[in-house]
C-alpha cells in the first residue's frame, strides 16, 4: 500500500472537499524527496506497525541499559496509518482557524495566539448566527468548572471544547472560508479505520509504559507540516498522562515553521494550567524542500519561514520562552537539538544570565553522530547534559540516511581543523593553569 493513497477503506464523503493540505497526493506519496535529515515510514500493514513497536521497545530497553537519563526517539508514522494523521490534522487546524476567525470578528486579529479571548456572549450570537447552534444548544458549552467562568474564552479553552463535542454524536460543523458553506468539522471514520486509530494510540501507550518503567525519556519526532497538527496533539495527550511527576514524554518543535512559536506557547499554557512537566526537543527542521515543492505544487500557503535568519530569531524566540519557563517553574525541559554554535552560545549566555545551572539538567543538547563533536565534546566535559543522536539499522536502511549526513557534512574538513585549534588551546590553557588533568576552569 502507499503511504496515504486512496483505497477503498479510506475513502470518505466529501473528501474532495477537504483542505489541500490534508489530502492524500500520489506524488507525494514516498516522502523521502529533499529530505536532508529525517528517517522516513511508510505504511504498509499493521503487522509491520507492530513490528516498528518492537524495534522502539528494543531501543527503549537499549537506552535504558547503558545510561541513566537516556532518551529514545520514535515517529508516530512508524505506529499507524498516516492517513489517520492527515484526517486529524485536518480537524484540528480547521477547529482552530475557526476560533482565530470568530477572534477577527471581535476586532481581535493581529493579537498572539494566548491573547485572543472570545466574549462568550458574542460568541454564542455569532454560533447561532452562523446556523452551527442555538444559543440553547450552545449554552451548555460554557458551564465547564473554567470554562467561560471570565466571560471569555482562549484558544486552550476553545480546543478543550472540541474534547468533550466530539464524544457526542451530532457531528459539528464550521464555515468552509472558501464557500462560505457549513460543512461537518469531522469525517466519519470507516469502522477499519477506527481500529487502526485505537491500534496507534495502543502502541504509543505501550511504548509510554515501558519508558517510564526503563527511566527513559521518548521524544516524538516531529514529521511533515500536514501531519504534524495530529502528531502533537496526541503527543500532548501522552505528556498529561505520563509527565505528572518528570517529564517522560517530549514533543519537537520545528521552528523553520511560521506557527512555531504560538504553537508552543500554548502548549506550555496548557502544562501550567493542568500542573504537568513540559519537555521539549527544539529543532530547526529536516523538510523544507519538500513542504516548499507541496505546497507551491498544490497549491496552499508555504508553512516555512522565507529565510534561514528567520528561522534563526524563531529558534532563539522559542528556546528563550522556555529557559524562561524553566526559571520560572522548574516543571519545563529542553533539549536544544542543534548544529549551530551560536544557537549553543546563546543557550549557555541565557542559562547563565537566568542562573539556570547545567547540573539541574534541565537544558540539554543534542547533536547527530559524527557530527559536530567540536560542539558536543567540549559541552560534556564542561557538565551540560549532551546527547548524541545513533542512527541504527539495516545497512541497505541506513545507508541513503548516512549518505544524507555525509552530503549534509562537507564541510568537516574545516569543522576539524576548527575542533583541532579549539583542543589545542585548550590544552595550553591547561599547562598555563597547572590543571592538565581537570576540566575546571
């Protein structure tokens, strides 16, 4: 089977009509196409899902066995069928643009994402006006123990909403922005493809369970921009279960993506109202030249920030807002997984400047085998938290991710002779010193 082509069990009413975006395009299909830094799944049965679940358990039990605090990465592609993650992303997003239009109508476009907060009255009045609820039907929507007890409601409230509706039978519907027609927010799963959702959700769990038993910490890889919607939010729903007392589960961000910023923000909100620890792994992003290609090839508004300076200020926007957080709160983690030596410089300035020590491991860092060890190797002798990223497998798997890395890495002639100059002086330091055997300064 392709990864997320038509077949007759996935076939919906009214797919035609869903958001280019999160539809399934046979040229797109293998995924792997200007892909600099990623492992890529593809779905071929739920036995092969399962099979994925057992090589996760096995690294799981291998980072658990050769170090305290080990992390262990998984992709949520690898656990199900994609085409239930483009199907929820298209959910989620379409939810929320609904909450950002309702947002514009009140005068309030332009705010940041947490600001926007929707006058329940005038948000009943605009339901009813819409014809998508009565303000009868709608009056039992705001009686929650928060919800709507200000008068207003947020973004976290407002994705709260869309928990308990879609339990109840009646389908919502939202405007189509288009068509100005009311169209149902969720297709009807066909009965097989409820069963490959439960199946996902039972396999992240298994895999949940054995890290919190193993005192291994699971990232969940971030994926493509039309699956990723899906992906964080079940994510989410694993950090509230398990990072009650430690944060065992992390999400990623990608910050090459325009919405990163308000995307973490409120999910760093949402830990602070419930009391769970927040853990997340910061990346810059491995799919650009792809997301670029779709979109510009389907036809929706490129997700990626225009230049690499850009991402840069959102990368360091993001990993301030949760140093801050840490400072704050102690229940937020980060691991800072970067290449860039001045994203590392800035870290340690900030961690420094906010009085974050390196001992309360609270900020880690990440960087892929093979590279960067001129960053890495100094940062461990120093006491920081720092991780290298194995890639394992197959020979005839691994190679063309290897061949990536290495295409991606030609320049470490120069980052050698820069780790050379940077270990000599160091050791001369030392002679200076008198201290050749200790790391202290």
């Amino acid at each position: 089977a392709g990864l997320c082509g038509p077949s007759p069990s996935s076939s919906t009413p009214g797919a035609e009509r869903r958001e280019k975006q999160y539809r399934a395009h046979p040229g797109f299909g293998d995924r792997r196409g200007g892909v600099t830094s990623a492992r890529t799944y593809f779905y071929a049965d739920e036995a092969k899902c399962d099979q994925h679940m057992e090589t996760f358990l096995g690294c799981i039990d291998a980072s658990g066995g050769s170090s305290e605090n080990g992390f262990s990465a998984i992709k949520l592609t690898a656990l199900g069928r994609p085409q239930f993650l483009l199907q929820f992303s298209e959910v989620l997003v379409k939810w929320r643009r609904f909450f950002h239009q309702m947002a514009a109508e009140q005068g309030q476009a332009g705010r940041a994402a947490l600001e926007m907060k929707l006058e329940v009255e005038k948000l009943q009045e605009a339901l009813a006006n819409l014809g998508i609820a009565t303000k009868a039907e709608s009056q039992h929507w705001f009686t929650g123990e928060n919800l709507g007890v200000s008068g207003t409601v947020d973004l976290l409230d407002w994705n709260s909403l869309i928990d308990s509706r879609t339990k109840l039978s009646k389908l919502l519907v939202v405007p189509n922005m288009r068509t100005g027609q009311l169209e149902p927010l969720l297709s009807r799963f066909t009965e097989e493809e409820d069963l490959q959702m439960k199946r996902m959700l039972q396999r992240m769990d298994v895999l949940a369970k054995r890290a919190t038993e193993k005192g291994v910490r699971l990232m969940v890889d971030a994926e493509q921009s039309y699956f990723q919607p899906a992906i964080s939010r079940l994510t989410l729903e694993m950090q509230r279960r398990f990072n009650r007392d430690r944060a065992v589960i992390f999400n990623t961000y990608q910050c090459y993506l325009k919405e990163a910023y308000d995307n973490l923000t409120v999910d760093v909100e949402l830990s602070r109202r419930e009391g769970w620890h927040f853990g997340t792994k910061l990346v810059r992003g491995a799919y650009m030249e792809q997301e670029r290609e779709r979109a510009a090839q389907i036809g929706y508004e490129d997700p990626i920030n225009p230049t690499y300076e850009k991402t840069n200020e959102m990368y360091h926007r993001c990993l301030d807002y949760i140093l801050e957080e840490i400072k704050h709160s102690w229940k937020a983690n980060v691991m800072v997984a970067s290449h860039n030596e001045d994203t590392v410089k800035f870290t340690l300035r900030r961690m420094m400047e906010l009085g974050i020590h390196p001992s309360e491991k609270k900020v880690c860092f990440g960087q892929l085998l093979g590279m960067c060890d001129q960053i890495t190797f100094p940062l461990g002798q120093a006491g920081f938290p720092v991780y290298k990223y194995v890639p394992y497998g197959p020979v005839n798997e691994v190679l063309p991710y290897l061949s990536r890395r290495a295409q991606e890495n030609r320049g470490f002639m120069q980052r050698a002779n820069r780790e050379r100059d940077l270990l000599w002086r160091e050791v001369k330091r030392r002679l200076l010193a008198g201290s050749l055997f200790s790391a202290s300064p």
